[in-house]
C-alpha cells in the first residue's frame, strides 16, 4: 500500500526516483526499494516525504479521509510495525521455501545415487553392434559417469544451503 502510493504521489508531482531521492538526502535506490516494498522508511522519513510530495501521512499509508490524530508519530510507528512484520513473514517464507529446496535436492541426488548404483552399469552386457542400443547405452554411460563426478558438488552446496537456511526454516 505504502509502496505504491509513494510510487503514484511521485510520478502525479512529475519527480524522477533521483530527484526524490535528492530532496529526501537518500540514494535512489532507497526510493526503489520503498516502492517496491521491499523496506519502508522510518517514520521521521516518512514525515520528510508528505513534506516533499506535499501530502499527508495518512494518505501515504493509505487511508483515505484523514483523522486527527493526538500522537502522529505514534500512528504512524504502529503502522510501520504492520508493514515490517509483513515483510519478516514475506522473508521467513522465502527461507522456508529455500531450506526445502535445498533439503529436495540432497534427496534427489541420493535417490538417484543409489538407483544408479543398485542397477550396476547394465549397459555393459547390451549388445552395441545395434545401433540404438548402442547410442542408448552410451547416453546412459555419459550421465552415469556425469552425475558421479558433479553430484557431490551438488549435495554439499545443498547441504550446506539447507544448513545455512535452517533458522530461518
């Protein structure tokens, strides 16, 4: 909400993210994160901003008939804390999200592992006097020999990827 009423009150005032930027002593892109959503600013920033876009806070932060209010600060810290919360949730999903990812594939490598192992090179005693048994067996070969040699590169990256994820799983 924040994001994108910052977004439209810049453009309506015709200032560029670098101009906005300027004004506010930030770099633009603090500006862009802000409109993204992916921070918000505090809310003496926030205060600096009605300033510069001439408008209220409350407009900012969306509400549409303005309320007074005895403690602004308070108001406004009260919202912020809304919006920080939901970008921890936001956060601690994607860590979710990465801590199974990589769980996944540290469970697919070994899968695949020991199928690899438990079927034995059976491509050694195929006939390769036919030609698609032949081209069969040799791609069967290439990916076993390949997947012997990078799959350790893969399960330790993912394991210590699940690892470094932990917490946040």
């Amino acid at each position: 909400m924040l994001s994108e009423n910052l977004k439209a009150l810049r453009k309506s005032k015709g200032l560029s993210q670098e101009e906005l930027a300027v004004k506010l002593n930030v770099v633009r892109q603090t500006i862009s994160k802000w409109e993204q959503g992916l921070s918000v600013p505090d809310s003496e920033m926030l205060l600096s901003i009605s300033e510069v876009l001439e408008t209220p806070v409350s407009t900012l932060l969306g509400e549409t008939t303005p309320q007074p209010e005895i403690d602004d600060l308070k108001t406004i810290s009260e919202k912020l804390e809304v919006i920080n919360l939901q970008l921890a949730q936001r956060k601690a999903a994607k860590g979710r999200l990465l801590f199974w990812l990589f769980v996944t594939i540290s469970a697919v490598i070994v899968v695949i592992a020991f199928v690899l192992k438990g079927l034995g090179s059976p491509y050694m005693s195929w006939n390769y006097n036919d030609p698609e048994t032949a081209i069969i067996a040799t791609a069967f070969h290439s990916f076993e020999w390949l997947f012997f040699r990078v799959s350790p590169i893969f399960f330790t990256g993912s394991i210590i990827g699940a690892l470094l994820t932990l917490k946040n799983a």
